[in-house]
C-alpha cells in the first residue's frame, strides 16, 4: 500500500491519514507513548534493594584464662595467662584467698596479660578480666600444694643482738638438689651495706658473711622467700619472711696456748687478760677462728659424747660457751689447781679459765668472761699445736678466705 499525499501535515484531515496513523504505519512508536510503557531511563537499572543481605554484626571479645575456671588442683610453677579474641583487654585482677595479689603486664596488642610471678600452692584465686566493650568476666581456681616441703631453721634468732662474727646460717630440713634456685630465693642485706655472700656446706646448710667481720652496730636482714621454691625434684620451700637482727660492739678473744693466756679486745681496746689452760699434748685444741654459737651458766660435759670413752663426766661445768660442733668449749673449771691456769695446758681440748663450784663467784675469771660476751664473739686460738679447725664446725666460716668462701656459692 502506497503512503497517502498530506496537504497540511500539521492538522489531520477529515477522511485521510493523521500523523500518528503515519507514524504507526511506518513502525515508530511516539515518545510518549514509551515513557507511558517503560518509566524514565533510570529505571532501566534492576531493582536489587529486596535481595541484599544485612550487615554481619561485629564479633564479641571471647575471655580465656589459665588455669581454667573451676580448676581444684592447678599447677602453681606457671604464671596465670588472661588471653582476648576478637577484642583487647582493659583490666585484670588476680587476688588469692591469703590475701595477696599477683601483680601482671599485657602485651604490645593487649590481647595478653601474663602474671609477673607465679601463684602460691594451696590458694584459691580469683580472677576478674574485661575486654573493651563487654562486662567483666570472673573465674576461680585453686592450686595444688606441693607432696613434699622443706623449711630453713636460721641463726641468729630474729631480734637479737649478736657479735660481729655471727654469721647468718641456714640449716634446711632436707637435702637441697637445686642450689643455685634456694640461694637465688634468700638474700641477707646490712646497714651500713656491705656485700655479703652465700656459701654452701654440703647439701643442707648455707651460711652467709662479708668479707670481713660485720662492723659494730650493723642491721642485718634475712629475707627467706622459699615458698614453692623446688629444692630437689618435687619438694618444694613453705617460708616466705623477713628476719632483722642486730650486731653489738665488737669483741674478739685470742687465746695464745704458748702464753697459756687470753686476751679480750673490744672495740680496739684490751679490757682483760685471763690465765688459761688447753689442750694437752694428747688432745689438742684446735687453732683458728673460732664464734661462740652456745652459751650455757652450767652444762654436763660427758666424754663419750665426743668420742673419748669414759674420761670424764662432770654435771655441772661453769660458764661455758660453744666454740666447735664437735665439743670444743671455753669455760670455767673448779676441778683444776688454781696453779694450773696460766702455766700448763691440761684439757681434753677445751680452753679453760678458772672458776667456782656453782658458777655463782663473781670474782672468777670464768664469770668475768662469761658475763662479758654474747653470741656471735671471736674466740681466736694460736700456738695449739692443732691444725687449723674445718669451717663446717660450728660457725667458723671465717678460716676461709674470701675467695674461697665466694667459691661456695651456688650463684
């Protein structure tokens, strides 16, 4: 079919062809009539607001703690450990049933707090941890205690006042496998401070000096910090103290067994001269550098007790004062001549001073002696004809140079 001839394409005619009719005929559809069928260009673009998926929520901060909440019978030689995920910790606080408190640091990210020091055994504990923007979180745990211990019996006594050999020595209640760990956990410090080392006398005993003798009027301080230190596999220390004691004025004694005489020194002065009497030639006194550890008014003194048979049992012997584990003593004797004191050395090894029956004569020189020292004085003995005396007996660690003496320790 032909496209019929318009004279006025502006307005349609009656009886002929409009535009839209040409338009139609021709295929073209009208702009308006698009926008009627289809919407505006923009929304041309597929309308995907119904099936987008919501947001995940941001992950909560998961506390863990070791040893675990709950735990009846927790190690106590590891440190307690608070550990985050998703989060970073803010606070930690761990307290123990006796009262203490373990002390912490976090990490660099603070997703990590480890305890400075580890838990005590036989304590509950309680721990209180908080990541940013949670609560707080609240566990408990009890730690084991130890199936074996041992403690450390020390001289001198906290509080007293000693002279200035008194070393401070520690006699353990079982035989120490890990030295260097039991020294570590003992410090003795004084004022006026001077350094003062360990040394180790076999495996239960440990004793500690300066170079010299302590100085007149010194503060001394034993700080025992055993507790749940391992000493030998699977015992483990119970103390944990501070001892304080003091030193007095400073008396050293030299007995001179050529001279068969002593004199006493304090504080650089001579305050006394005895007549005395040693060892004879069977049973020598030993020389050396000796501290008095024992003080008795009267005592026994058997002879079997020092390995000398039935020589001699006296009950009630004056004023004597231990030099020796092994039975030396300087003391009073009433049984011997006055004539014998200053002229001839007649003991079993002690050193003897004149005295009275009863120890009550205050005019004797084994009172005067007596009354005039205290533990811990320097009994120094010369010309015996006996070796030296070993330091391991009695507390007579000063025959040892400082050299040797620091050789002894564990650290």
């Amino acid at each position: 079919m032909g496209v019929p001839h318009l004279s006025n394409p502006s307005e349609p005619q009656p009886g002929r062809w409009s535009r839209r009719d040409v338009l139609a005929v021709l295929g073209v559809v009208p702009a308006a009539v698009l926008t009627g069928c289809g919407g505006s260009a923009d929304a041309a673009s597929p309308d995907n607001s119904a099936d987008a998926k919501p947001a995940s929520p941001a992950p909560v901060p998961s506390i863990a703690v070791t040893p675990a909440d709950g735990t009846e019978k927790a190690g106590f030689t590891s440190p307690v450990e608070v550990t985050v995920t998703d989060g970073t910790l803010t606070s930690v606080k761990v307290t123990g049933s006796d009262g203490s408190a373990l002390d912490g640091a976090f990490n660099e990210a603070r997703t990590k707090w480890t305890s400075a020091k580890n838990p005590y055994s036989g304590t509950k504990y309680t721990v209180t941890a908080q990541a940013k923007g949670t609560d707080a979180r609240t566990t408990t745990f009890t730690t084991d205690s130890p199936a074996g211990t041992f403690v450390g019996y020390f001289t001198p006594e906290a509080d007293s006042t000693s002279g200035v050999g008194m070393p401070v020595s520690i006699n353990f209640t079982q035989a120490v496998a890990d030295k260097a760990a039991v020294e570590k956990a003992i410090t003795v410090t004084a004022e006026p401070a001077v350094e003062v080392v360990g040394h180790w006398f076999g495996d239960t005993r440990l004793d500690f000096r300066p170079q010299s003798y302590w100085a007149a009027g010194t503060t001394v301080t034993l700080s025992l910090r055993l507790r749940d230190v391992e000493g030998s596999e699977g015992v483990y220390g119970v103390q944990s103290k501070d001892v304080t004691f003091h030193i007095g004025r400073g008396q050293i004694s030299t007995v001179d067994l050529a001279a068969k005489e002593m004199t006493v020194v304090r504080d650089g002065a001579t305050i006394a001269t005895y007549p005395v009497s040693g060892g004879d030639a069977e049973h020598t006194t030993w020389s050396g550098i000796m501290v008095i550890s024992e003080r008795f008014e009267q005592t026994r003194m058997e002879s079997s007790t020092v390995g000398l048979g039935d020589e001699y049992d006296i009950s009630d012997v004056p004023h004597a004062q231990r030099l020796t584990t092994s039975g030396t003593f300087v003391h009073g004797n009433y049984w011997a001549s006055t004539s014998v004191f200053g002229n001839e050395n007649t003991s079993h090894g002690c050193v003897g001073l004149h005295d009275a029956k009863g120890a009550s004569d205050a005019s004797a020189d084994g009172y005067r002696f007596y009354e005039s020292s205290m533990l811990g004085d320097v009994v120094v003995v010369e010309n015996s004809g006996e070796r030296t005396v070993a330091p391991a007996n009695g507390l007579n660690g000063w025959n040892l140079t400082w050299a040797q003496w620091k050789a002894g320790s564990a650290l």
